[in-house]
C-alpha cells in the first residue's frame, strides 16, 4: 500500500512539474485524401470509440473519411462525392438528426450553402442542404445554441463580412440569420464568454485586425460585436477559446500574422464579456492559420499550436503557467497547412495534431509521445502502456 502511495503521488508530480514537461512529437505520418484539402474534422464516426478524420477536399468535390486503425494511423479514405464546382470548404460533426451517429456539416463555398452529410453506421450520405444568406462561407463551427439539445451551424462569410447562425429544428437546419462581425472574418471559435451558459460566438476579423465576440441572447440570437483589437500591425487568422491561465474562465487566441510578425495572440478574460489587452507571442513559422489548444506536455496547463503556412510546419507554444508561453518548437508537416486539429487519437490520454495541407493534397498526423496514462504501483513506460516501476526519464 505504502509503494503504492508513493507511485501516485510520483506520478502527480511527474505531471505538474516543468522539468518533465516537454513537447515530444512523432515525425508526421501523411495521408493523401485530393486536391487543396480545405477543412478537416476529427470525430468517432463509426461508433468504435477511435477519433476518425474526415476532410474536405475538390476536383472532384468530395469529403474523404478516414478511419481509426486505434494506434493513431488512419485507413485509406472513403470519398462522400458532393457536387460538382460546390468548392467544400470547413467541415464540422454534429449529431444533427439525434440518432446518436455523428453527422457533418460542410461548408459549399461556391455555393454559399451548408450540406449536411448524414451518418447512418458510419456510411454517409447527403442530407438537407441550407443557404448560409452569406457570401463566400469559410469556416464552420457546430454547437447547441438554443439549447433545443440539438447541434447548430454557425459559417463566417469573407465576402459579405458576417457570420450566418443556422438553428437546427428537428434535424433541419433553418437559413441563415446573419450579424456583422468584422472586415474578412476568418476563423470561428464557441465558447461562454460571459457569466450565462449560452454558447458565444468568437470570430477572427482578418482586414478589421480584430477578434469579434457575439454574445448569445440565450435563444440562439446574437449581440453586436464586441472587438478585441490586435493592434495595427496584427491580422487574425484562426482562433480557439480555451481556458489558458486556469482561473475557471475561457480566453481566446488567434493566429497573427503582418510584415514580418508571426505571433499566437491571447486574450484573457476578466469579467463577463470582457478581455484583458492582448499579449502576443512569436510561432516557429511564417503565416500561421489554423490554431488549437490543448495540453501537449501533460503538465496540467493549457498549450497552444498553430499551423505555419509558408514554412510547411506546425508551431506548439508550451503555457509555462498564467497563459505565458514559451519559444515554439517547430514540427514538420505537409505543404501550405491550415485547419488544425487536436484530438487523442491513440488513446494515451495525449493530445495529436491533425493539418490539412492544402498544396501537398494531404492531411499529417502527428502523434503525441507524451502520455497522460497512471499506473497506481508504477509508471507508464513511454508511450507504450506498459508498465514501469522506474521513474520516467525527463
């Protein structure tokens, strides 16, 4: 008992102390789903308990599913052909018909319009299609706000400068109710911004150098934009909402990028609705698009990772603690990546990365070497779930 004891209280310490944490990453593993994959989903779609991909890609038009072989490697894609010249774009999974399937909401650039994909076993197939009442829809964000209990859509629109909200009834998504939210908005991010517990709506304005919060009404309506400025010499790209300097609250970060600055920008929030001016932190690469959160050292703190456009690389900021963040570590990935995800794809309680790469016609994965997995009279040896009565080398 005693060993044990000892091996448990080791273990929290091996996890909350810095000189452990590290960002250790497996060189990235590539998967050739067509021509400029644009959006990227991870989600278990076929009900086997596995993260599984699903990609947006055109020429032709289609959204490539990927499943989980359950090591973090993916079996070859089973193409969702969508219609011709549609131009997919972001891709979101909702469970939007409540059959307990996860669905997809695809973004139809070209056509300004939302096709769901519906899952029946893990077989998709097209369902309603809705018309965002945007122009040129980018980027996609699901979540219930109503609280009907079902999934809505939310897509920024870049050339009609708003973002389109469309409500799901009873697995039908309504058309578009569209707020302003900024010149060029980009990136979406869900999260509670303010002290209710309605969804809110974080939108990256590219050309307004701002991030745009819309504050939920409660019935899946939205406010007026409140703008967090990243200053002059700053444009937003992607963004995330997390909890970064853990005192119980979501905060927002963007990717930045102008002239020759490349940064992950953070906004901490103190008080409802309200943020903190903006600190700013260099990324290993040029361009940075999509950005993720997650805890990619298991130390307890939150990180963050950006996808470097021009320098085919994924950047991965360490939160030293109190949303400060440490020099990036730069990871090779496929050509021009931009959406980015973070999900554990092999079950080690550590978060993986996922880019879609738009010129490689590919998505990376990268899996994650740390492990969150305890062993109550041991260790985890590396990321192997074997186990060890050694203390892990830092």
């Amino acid at each position: 008992m005693r060993i044990t004891l000892i091996a448990v209280v080791l273990s929290a310490v091996l996890l909350t102390n810095p000189a452990f944490a590290q960002i250790d990453f497996d060189p990235a593993v590539n998967y050739v789903v067509g021509q400029n994959p644009s959006g990227v989903a991870v989600a278990d779609f076929n009900g086997d308990l596995r993260p599984d991909m699903a990609v947006s890609s055109d020429a032709p038009d289609k959204v490539s599913i990927l499943s989980n072989n359950g090591a973090g490697g993916f079996g070859a894609p089973v193409a969702v052909a969508l219609g011709g010249g549609t131009a997919p774009h972001g891709v979101a999974a909702g469970d939007f018909d409540g059959d307990k399937d996860l669905d997809l909401a695809v973004v139809l650039k070209n056509d300004d319009s939302v096709q769901l994909l519906i899952n029946t076993s893990g077989s998709f197939a097209a369902g309603a299609l809705s018309v965002v009442n945007g122009l040129l829809p980018r980027d996609v964000v699901v979540g219930d706000l109503d609280q009907n209990g079902l999934p809505d859509v939310v897509t920024s629109n870049r050339d009609s400068n708003d973002v389109s909200v469309l409500l799901n009834d009873s697995g039908v998504l309504a058309g578009g109710v569209t707020y302003a939210a900024g010149q060029d908005p980009r990136g979406l991010a869900l999260g509670h911004f303010n002290s209710d517990t309605f969804l809110d709506l974080a939108v990256s304005a590219h050309d307004s150098r701002q991030v745009s919060v819309l504050l939920n009404d409660g019935d899946g309506t939205f406010g007026a934009p409140i703008a967090l400025s990243l200053g002059p010499d700053l444009r937003p790209e992607g963004v995330v909402a997390a909890d970064l300097d853990r005192d119980g609250d979501m905060d927002i970060a963007a990717s930045s990028s102008g002239d020759t600055l490349n940064r992950a920008t953070v906004f901490l929030r103190t008080g409802a609705g309200v943020f903190a001016a903006p600190s700013s932190y260099p990324v290993a690469g040029l361009n940075p698009d999509g950005i993720v959160a997650g805890d990619f050292d298991v130390d307890g703190l939150t990180d963050l990772a950006t996808a470097d456009q021009d320098s085919a690389q994924v950047s991965v900021l360490r939160n030293l603690g109190a949303a400060v963040f440490a020099a990036p570590v730069g990871l090779p990935v496929g050509t021009t990546p931009g959406p980015l995800r973070a999900s554990d794809l092999n079950g080690n309680g550590a978060r993986d990365l996922v880019s879609a790469n738009r010129d490689s016609s590919n998505v990376s994965v990268l899996v994650n070497r740390a492990s969150a997995l305890l062993f109550g009279d041991g260790f985890e040896s590396g990321d192997t779930s074997a186990w060890s009565s050694s203390l892990p080398t830092p």
